[in-house]
C-alpha cells in the first residue's frame, strides 16, 4: 500500500516547455538564404503550468490535441527536460532520471506498447522482472493479481502478434504495473479499443487505483474515462492550464445539454425545429444538430419522429471540445482554477 491521502505524490510550479525550431523560405532560393541567414522561431508547448495531486488521487487531464498533454506527460516521466519550472514525482527530479524514480513511476501510451512482437507477453514480463529488480514472491503474487483481475491468465503464453487489440492492452497494462508503481501516467490507454473492452480496462483501473493507493494521471479523449475514473480535472489548452477542479462540479456546469443529430428526408426549417423548445447548432442542407436540455430531450426526439420525416437521429453529449470551448468562453476574463 501506499502513503497516507494528504501525501503529495506529483508536485508541478510554474511549468515551461519552449521548442526554438528553424524556419525556410520555401524554393531553392529560400534554401540558400536559409543556409545563410537562419531564422528561428519559438512555439511554447506548456506554459506556466502548476498543479498538485496527493497519494491516492486519480485525475484526468484533457485538451484537445496540440494542447501539450503527453509534452507534459513526458517532462513528468524525465522524457523530456523542461525549458523552465519543477517538478517533483515521489520526492525524485524526474530528469535526473534517478533508478529510485524510475522505480516509482510507470507510464503507458496507447500508441506506443512494450511487449516483444514475436513474443508471448511472459518473456517481456520476465525481463522487466530483471530490469526493475522484482522479487521472484512479488513478481509471481503480481503476475497473478494483475492477470485474474484483468481475466488474461491463459493468454500469458500466446505470441503477442496473435492477440487481439483488447489483449494486448490489458498485456502491456500487466508490463507497466509488474514493479507496483507509486505514480502511474496513463496516455490513451483505451484509444481504438470496443466498447466491451474500455469498460474492462475502466474497471481494472478503478480497482488497482483503490486496492495500491497509487496515483493516476490519465489522458484520454474518451469522455467515458474521464468520467467514470477520475475524481479529479485538468483541462489544457494551447499549453495553458484552463481548468483544476473536480469533475463532478464541471460536469455540473457543462453536462445540461445533449445533443440530437437529426437527418430529415425533405428540407425543414430551423424555426419549426426551435418552437419544439431545441436550438438549432448547425444546419448543413437536411441536416441539422440540435441543443436540447437534457430533460427535455426525450420528449423532444419523440415529437421529431413522429411529427417529421426522419432519416436518421442519434444523441450525443457535449463532447470534451465543446467543454473546453465553454470553459474557454466563460473564462476569456479570469482563467479558471481549482
């Protein structure tokens, strides 16, 4: 088990990453003037970013892409080196990339596995066995923890190549969690997978984060994750920190709406839509998206299909975007902080 809830496990202040990168003119003549004259630009990937979790939180951390979430994610994990700022993961420096930190911390991207193509899973787990000094008793009560809880006992043998997308996730899940680390940033760790599948890997997460007390960092674009997961939220953009708080109290502010999607088979118009009570978003030919509160909703995609030729209709809620994009509309003024 991990330390007490009032440990701060992830320290941040006043985080900077800038990137000077070199710009040519287009054509051969701008290659030669290049050559000569370089000129440099500087884009700023995170800036000024702080924030604390203690022992025991699990926070999402969203923004659109660009935003700089794995750029921080990086820095955190001693990936990269920051322009400006500090950080402390566990009371280590994570870019002096000291064996106490590497042994506290995990880091899994969705994108980006571990495990040995040709392999089955067993040898990568055996060689991270040797690599993080594990114990032959805790690697063997880990191995089989972390495979009954994510239900892959009979699959540790298997060549990884034959796995499905959802094996393999839970697989490299297994790989990042063998050593019981203290902190654990999670990057899209359910990107690309099925329904069934997120939902598994959602409530192996709930159940390591409460049995291990360990920190969790998760960025995902699945609104699904952040909301079933984590009890805490930051939401960055163009590398600024938007908002810190709780999910809960954003969700209360920003989950009132749904959204209908409605294709008509003939031409309608948005005033006769907007006297059902809904307010007409976009409309694109016989194609229209409406914003409805979301306890009028039902009532509203009834009178739709019974009283208009429809096509199609689904519903939707307000997506991680348009959250930020409110956000951003109520807080061009003061930014918004927990």
């Amino acid at each position: 088990m991990g330390g007490g809830k009032g440990v701060y496990s992830i320290k941040v202040n006043n985080l900077q990453k800038e990137y000077r990168f070199h710009r040519k003119e287009p054509g051969f003549l701008g290659s030669i003037k290049s050559m000569v004259n370089r000129k440099y630009e500087q884009k700023i990937a995170v800036n000024d970013l702080s924030f604390k979790l203690k022992q025991g939180d699990f926070a999402g951390f969203i923004g659109p892409n660009g935003a700089g979430k794995t750029t921080t994610l990086k820095i955190l994990t001693g990936i990269l080196t920051p322009s400006h700022g500090e950080v402390e993961i566990m009371g280590c420096v994570p870019w002096k990339r000291s064996l106490e930190h590497r042994r506290q911390i995990s880091i899994m991207m969705g994108n980006r596995g571990q495990l040995i193509w040709d392999l089955p899973p067993l040898e990568t787990f055996e060689l991270n066995k040797e690599l993080y000094s594990i114990s032959s008793k805790d690697y063997k009560n880990r191995l089989e923890e972390l495979s009954g809880l994510l239900e892959v006992e009979h699959l540790l043998k298997v060549q990884t190549r034959k796995l499905s997308l959802g094996e393999r996730m839970k697989m490299e899940m297994i790989a990042a969690l063998l050593h019981a680390p203290k902190v654990l940033f999670l990057d899209e760790p359910t990107i690309g997978l099925d329904l069934f599948a997120q939902k598994k890997i959602r409530g192996f997460l709930k159940e390591y984060n409460q049995r291990y007390n360990a920190t969790i960092l998760l960025t995902s674009h699945y609104l699904d994750d952040i909301q079933d997961l984590c009890e805490k939220l930051m939401i960055l953009n163009k590398g600024n920190l938007v908002y810190n708080g709780l999910t809960a109290d954003i969700m209360k502010d920003f989950d009132v709406n749904k959204y209908i999607s409605v294709s008509f088979k003939e031409k309608i118009s948005s005033s006769q839509i907007e006297r059902l009570g809904a307010k007409v978003t976009l409309q694109e030919q016989n194609k229209m998206v409406l914003c409805v509160n979301k306890n009028e909703m039902k009532n509203v995609a009834t009178i739709l299909l019974n009283s208009f030729p429809i096509e199609d209709l689904t519903v939707e809620n307000i997506s991680i975007e348009g959250v930020i994009e409110k956000i951003y509309s109520k807080s061009n003024k003061q930014l918004i902080r927990g």
